[in-house]
C-alpha cells in the first residue's frame, strides 16, 4: 500500500521529466528521498505497534490542552483532505492519460466516463470490501505497474555505467528545482498515516516490530527502484534529443521510434495503474486519519467516519478531474498542503518516537534523533521552497 501510495502520475511525471532533461544526474536524488522515506516511515511503524495507535490517534493523545487538541485535529483533517483531493485528481486524470497512452491516442468517448469508473471502483474497494482484499488487489496492481515500468527500461537498453554515474550527489545546471521535485513527490506526508494505520491492523504487537520493519524497507525499496527506473527509461530514450516533454503521455509517444509500440502499451499501462493505486490510497488515508480522530480506530474500514473521509476525497477529486482543471493548479494546491504538513508532521513524528511514557525501550536513540533531526531540516527547507514556489514568490 504505501509504494502504491507514492507511485502515483505526479512521480511518474516528474521523474519522467529529471530523465529527459538531466540524463541520469539526479539519481541521487531518489536515492536519497527513499531511504529518508524509509526512516521516516519507520518511526511510524514503531509507534503505531509499540502504542497500538494510529498515528493521528497519538498526536491527539499527546496534546495537553482539550482546546489544542480540537484546533489541531480541525488543521489537520483540512489541510489532509484538501490535499489528497487534489492528489486524487490528479490520480484519476493520470489514470485515464495512461489509458490514452495504451490506446496510441485520445479516447473515442474522452477521460469523463473513465474517471467515473475509477471514482465508483475506489469507492466500491474502500467501503464494501475487506481491508484484506484491498491489500491484496493494491499489491497485485503494484506488481503489475513495477513489471510494467521495468520491462519498458529494460527495452531502452540504457547504459549501467551511466546509470551508476548518476549515485554521485551533484546538481546539473538549472536541476535544482528537479531535484526538489523528485524528493517532494517522494516523502508523502499521508504515507505516514496509512503506514501506521495498516501495520497496527496487520501485526498484533510489538513482537512483530523486526518484521514489519523489513516489510518497510522492502515496500519503500521497491517503489525506489520502480522510480528509479522510470527516470532511466526517460534519460535512455529521451535525454539529449532535442524534443520537449511535458508529461508522461509525451514521453510514451516519444518511445515509439525508439522500441517501438509495445514500450508505449507498458509505460501506459503503468501510469494507469499508477493512478489507480494511488487513487485508491489517498482516500484510504483520509479516512483512516477521520476515523483515528473521530472514532474507534478498531476495524476502521467499518466505521462510519473512515467511509465519510474517503468519499469525500474521491468525490472531490472526481469533480476536480472532470471539471478539467490544469495540472498546473492542481499541482498548486497540493504543493501547499505538503509544504504545509510535511515539516508540522515530521516534527511531530519526532516528537513521539522520543516520548518514553508512550514508547518505553522503543524511543528513539541517539543515531536515529540525528537521522531524524537532519531529516526535519531538509523537509522544512523543502516545505518553505514549495510553499514559495507555488506562490509564486521563488521562480
């Protein structure tokens, strides 16, 4: 759940756009946004078995103040569901682009009926299925969307030696703002929330903590690795050429010469399933972080305030998608609820995995508050150039 949480059209895109445009240079990039993902997502995973709490749940508890809690609970729930409804939209309109790319051009009867289908799909999966079976059809879509998007970069035939080339931290001219890009895309702060909440229902105690930490790093790993890829293909295929790409779809077209057809049927299908997966996640997320803070946080897909959650960001981001906004403005809004969160949860992260009442011999030691504390600087810096540049305040 959580590589399809972050493998969604807005990685595919912007790592699609590092390749074309950089060659393999910010491969470091990812690099390092997956194993800051990967400790970050381990401290939740800890908290969430070690307390038995979701993590939305935890904050709330550590907050003294009735007053506090109510004003932090109301912050968080807006900034989450106005965030994750423009990610939704912007999953759901990936989706149908992807479908578009399979189909070597426009849909006869458009993206409308599409992105209705994924809406009454997500929908249908989060409220009447089981959380087991939601599980199981994520990772069978992940698996597809990772075959889909290896086999198109083994196609392009790309050079390791070139590849490896790019593991060397180092900032091509005019890369800085690709560079942020492809750590922001990455370090998704409703990850967070579903990680916690799905481990909690997974594993039945603290016994398990080995376990789900190496189902962390492997999960992480893999949406790395199916990232990394996808920046690859575009730097193999694309880099140099010449030909301006604007989106993922452009480049599917632009593989044609190059490997021919079957390489456009698979990155498409790639960035469909992309979209879906995380179509399905962002509301999840939501609803599982509603439910936490309004509800009893035990069997959390049958409560009536996860239901309430989730329709309501699949609902805005159907009508988002369908209205037709340009991804510029849907990037816009969701630029500035993840520079908003992504520092204020960090924190917050940090400051539960060193609160000894909660976590006991579990609290974090002294090597991980240093991975933790030069991890809270870089997403602050990350989340005040998002804010700015969404603003318009930094070019």
């Amino acid at each position: 759940m959580v590589s399809a949480a972050f493998i969604g059209p807005g990685t595919v895109t912007a790592c699609t756009l590092a390749g074309a445009n950089f060659g393999f240079a910010l491969i470091w990039a990812l690099i390092f946004a997956t194993v800051t993902t990967i400790i970050l997502q381990s401290f939740a995973v800890r908290i969430a078995l070690v307390t038995r709490l979701g993590l939305a749940e935890a904050m709330m508890r550590t907050m003294g103040s009735p007053v506090l809690r109510i004003a932090s609970a109301i912050l968080l729930i807006a900034a989450l569901v106005l965030g994750n409804a423009a990610y939704e939209a912007g999953n759901m309109s990936g989706a149908a682009l992807g479908l578009e790319a399979m189909a070597g051009g426009a849909l006869p009867f458009g993206n409308g009926p599409v992105i209705l289908a994924i809406a009454l799909l997500a929908g249908a999966m989060l409220l009447f299925s089981k959380p087991k079976w939601v599980e199981r059809a994520l990772i069978s879509l992940v698996l597809f969307m990772s075959a889909a998007f290896l086999l198109t970069f083994l196609l392009t035939k790309p050079d390791i030696g070139a590849i490896l080339s790019g593991f060397v931290p180092m900032i091509p001219d005019g890369g800085l703002l690709t560079a942020i890009a492809l750590i922001g895309t990455t370090i998704v702060p409703y990850n967070l929330f579903l990680h916690a909440a799905s481990v909690k229902e997974r594993w039945s105690s603290e016994i398990y903590l080995p376990e789900a930490q190496t189902d962390n790093a492997i999960s992480i790993g893999l949406g790395g690795l199916v990232s990394i890829t996808i920046l690859s293909t575009a730097a193999a295929a694309l880099f140099g050429r010449g030909k301006e790409i604007t989106n993922a779809i452009d480049m599917a077209e632009q593989l044609t010469p190059l490997v021919g057809s079957f390489a456009t049927f698979t990155l498409g299908a790639g960035l469909f399933a992309a979209g879906l997966t995380s179509a399905i996640t962002a509301p999840l997320a939501t609803g599982y972080i509603v439910q936490e803070i309004f509800g009893n946080s035990s069997h959390m897909s049958s409560r009536m305030p996860f239901k309430i959650g989730a329709i309501i960001v699949i609902l805005s981001g159907m009508s988002g998608a369908l209205l037709g906004y340009k991804p510029v403005e849907i990037i816009f809004v969701a630029q500035i609820a993840n520079g908003l969160l992504l520092p204020i949860i960090a924190l917050f992260l940090l400051k539960l995995a060193n609160d000894r009442t909660m976590l006991g011999q579990h609290s974090n030691g002294w090597k991980a508050n240093v991975l933790g504390v030069t991890i809270l600087l870089i997403v602050s810096l990350l989340g005040v150039r998002l804010i700015a540049r969404a603003l318009g305040w930094w070019p």
